[in-house]
C-alpha cells in the first residue's frame, strides 16, 4: 500500500459526498482507511467531523479520532458529539490514546465523558492521567496478558486466551506473583512449546527490561532501540506490574521528540502548534528574537569600534559578513550532530571529549580550505596577498571556533541540566557572528597597514 497524501481530489469528493445522504457519504468513507479519514479532517470544518464521526460505525471512529493530531483537538470532537456515541467510541478507544485525548479537555468536560463510561474504564482512564505525559506511565497501555508464575502450561494457555479476547494484539506474556509482582516474561512459542505438565515457573524468562512508570519517555524509546524490543513493561517502585509500552507508541513518541528539538534549534518554542495560527506563532517566536537582536547588537558594536579600518578597508566589511554566514553554518552543522548523539545515548566524559576534538579538526580543515578559497578571491580581484591571508586565518579561526561551540556549548548544557536544544543556537549564534568580525577587523588593523591593497 503506498502512503495517502492529501490532493484536492480526495478532498472535493469527500465535500461532495457531504452534502448528499448518509448512506452517499457512508459509500465514500468505506473507501478510506480510518487513519485517512484523520488526514482529511484537518481540512474539514467543525459540522462536517462531527457528521462522519456519527455516521461511522464505533470501531473505526475511534480509530479516527486516535489517529487524529493533538491540535485539531480530537477531545473537541468528542466532547461535542451525542454522549451515547461517545461512549461507544471511547470503549473502542485503548486506555492510552483515551486518556490522551480526554486529558486535552478542561475539567469539566473530563468530567463529563468519564461519567458517561464504564466505571472500570474511567477508573483505568483516571489513573493514566495522573501521570505526567512525558513518562513511560503517560504513554503506557495499561491492558496486558499475563499468567501467574505458579499456573501450569494448560492453564496459562487459557488464561491468555481468555484475556486476548478483548486485545487486538500482544507481543508478550507477562508472568507475575500472587501480589502482581512482576516476575519475568514469557513468548507465545515456549509456552506453546514447553512439555504439557510444565509449569510457569520452569519456562519464564527472568532476565528482562523493564522501566518505572516516572522515567522519561524518550529513555524508554533508547531502551526499546537497544535491546531491538516488541514491548516493554512498566512497573510501579514495588515491581508490580502496570501496563505495557510498545513499539508503536515509541515511534509517535520519536516522531514526537523530533519535531520538539528541531523547533527548539530553531528557536521556536515546543508550544507552538504547526498548524496554528499568526498570534501563537508570534508569541512563541518574539521572544527568541529579541533575544537573537540584542546579541546581534553584541557583534555590531565590534564593527563600531573598528570605524577607523572599516573607513579605510571598506571592502573588508564585505568579506567579514561572508566569514561570518560560514561560521554561522558550520556551527549549526556541529551542533545538529552533538544534539542528535545526546539524544540518542548518555555520553561518557571520553566520548564527548572526542566528540569536540573531531568537531575541532572538522573546523580546522574546513576553516583553512574555505580560507584558501576565499584567499585566491582576494588576490585575484583586490590584488592584496597580505588581505588574502587576513581573510585565510580569520576563516580558519571562526570555523575552528564553530566547531568548538557546536559541540561542547551542547554538552555543557546538559551536564548542568538544561536542555541542549534550546539554548545552544542563541549562544552559538553569538560567539560565531562576534569572532566573524573581530577577527577579520582585528588582524586587518595589525597587519594591513603595513600593506596597502591595490585597487583597480
């Protein structure tokens, strides 16, 4: 199956089929997966959602409505549909994506869809929400299989059958005590394979990955990369056992995670929405430019104390801006992969001493061969060897001088508990810009004196 995108096509069709029947638009959305129809929706108004959620039936609403990005407020469209429908949908929903869903409302409304719902599932839906959304606890599913360690093979099978009814699927069997405790897992294949009078406790796996329900949901997404896993089960402070992560639901978090620190590098605050509109977007971006105006202040006010040189060198000023911009880049180079290995593993003292030694020759090398470049530039039009090596060593400097920020500033500011990703490009952008005119200005007023250029 090839991946949907969105064309006017689909869209006008879909418009179509709204203003005629129920049966007419039922006939058009059996041809979409559920996960299509979400697409959809962010080009559809308010009425036109809530008629195809009421004409679906519960199963693939709430499939829809699951596949649904946080902000085209799916918890909106719940909140307004008819509270008997709602309920079926919710039912259909895992306890998870409920609990998402649910928690993007205010109080009241909350409070009104899990009354409306079975008191166990409301009970499940609650304890979800106690936990921060960012933790293994907010993204777990607290719906598991699991067999007491002391069953034997013929009971345990069905007991996992007998709790598989009410799963669409499971990748894991979990083995717990008397108390819930947690004990080891178990596969499908050897319990299917284990001798017929074999008990539990002779087949479980003990030696097994686990996290607790407060750790960071992207350590839980480096855990399940490392040991290549299905699933991984969350426990409380006791070891007992609470629900389950998988796979799936790591990639929403990477997908999730991804998008948080390339907005962040940018300097466009995480709250911001994609789709939203000009007054979040400006409210998210000011400040960060504020900020970048009053460092850019910083470099001008290098440029005003050189007045004399740049008077008499005014093609220096030309060349400065163009070290600058390089300098600029090749730090955001340095500093995209310092971000990307912190995210993905704790470095070791060694490994980011290593990583800034590279980043150091990354710039030496780039730095001296962009110099040689901009060298012969300067000797063929401004005829001045002496402005060409100006120019060589401030651009070698300022790319060495990239490639130390872009990588150590990062580390630096996660060794002292701040996010590397959102701070970095201000500072970085700073310390390049300041060291692309201080360094040209400065070794052009000690050296070209000496050596006047040649203009033609």
């Amino acid at each position: 199956m090839q991946s949907f995108e969105i064309d006017k096509t689909d869209l006008q069709r879909l418009k179509t089929a709204l203003e005629g029947s129920d049966a007419e638009l039922q006939e058009v959305l059996n041809e979409y997966h559920p996960s299509e129809i979400a697409m959809l929706f962010e080009k559809l108004p308010q009425e036109a959602k809530e008629r195809i959620i009421n004409i679906l039936p519960a199963v693939e609403a709430s499939e829809v409505i699951s596949e649904m990005d946080e902000e085209h407020e799916p918890g909106e469209l719940l909140i307004n549909i008819h509270p008997d429908k709602r309920s079926e949908i919710i039912e259909e929903l895992d306890y998870d994506d409920a609990a998402d869903i649910i928690s993007q409302l205010d109080e009241e409304d909350q409070q009104e869809i899990l009354e409306d719902i079975d008191a166990e599932d409301a009970s499940s839906i609650r304890a979800l929400m106690s936990y921060d959304e960012d933790t293994a606890g907010g993204i777990m599913n607290p719906q598991v299989i699991c067999v007491n360690i002391n069953r034997d093979k013929k009971d345990a099978l069905d007991d996992v059958i007998h709790q598989s009814e009410e799963m669409e699927e499971f990748y894991t069997i979990y083995v717990v005590d008397d108390e819930k405790v947690l004990r080891g897992i178990l596969s499908i294949k050897d319990l299917v394979k284990a001798r017929a009078n074999a008990k539990v406790s002779e087949i479980v796996n003990d030696d097994f990955v686990y996290v607790k329900a407060d750790l960071d949901q992207e350590e839980v997404a480096k855990l399940i990369s490392q040991y290549n896993l299905t699933s991984i089960p969350v426990v409380d402070e006791h070891m007992k056992l609470l629900g389950r992560i998988t796979v799936d639901d790591i990639i929403d978090v990477l997908q999730q995670e991804s998008t948080e620190d390339m907005l962040k590098i940018s300097g466009v605050s995480e709250d911001e929405e994609l789709s939203g509109g000009w007054v979040d977007a400006v409210k998210s971006r000011l400040p960060w430019l504020v900020i970048n105006l009053g460092t850019a202040y910083l470099a001008a006010s290098i440029i005003r104390h050189f007045d004399d040189t740049v008077a008499a060198l005014p093609v220096i000023a030309a060349y400065m801006t163009i070290i600058a911009g390089m300098g600029g880049n090749a730090a955001t180079q340095a500093l995209a992969v310092t971000v990307r290995r912190i995210s993905l593993t704790d470095l070791t003292d060694n490994q980011a001493y290593n990583t800034v030694f590279k980043e150091f020759l990354v710039g030496l090398i780039n730095g001296a061969a962009n110099g040689l470049i901009v060298f012969v530039i300067a000797l063929i039009f401004d005829g001045s060897v002496m402005l060409g090596l100006v120019l060589l060593l401030a651009m070698t400097g300022n790319l060495i001088i990239a490639g130390l920020t872009g990588s150590s500033i990062p580390l630096v500011l996660k060794r002292v508990g701040i996010d590397p990703a959102v701070a970095s490009s201000i500072i970085i952008t700073t310390f390049t810009d300041c060291a692309g005119f201080l360094l040209p200005l400065w070794l052009a007023t000690h050296i070209l004196p000496h050596a006047p250029i040649v203009h033609h």
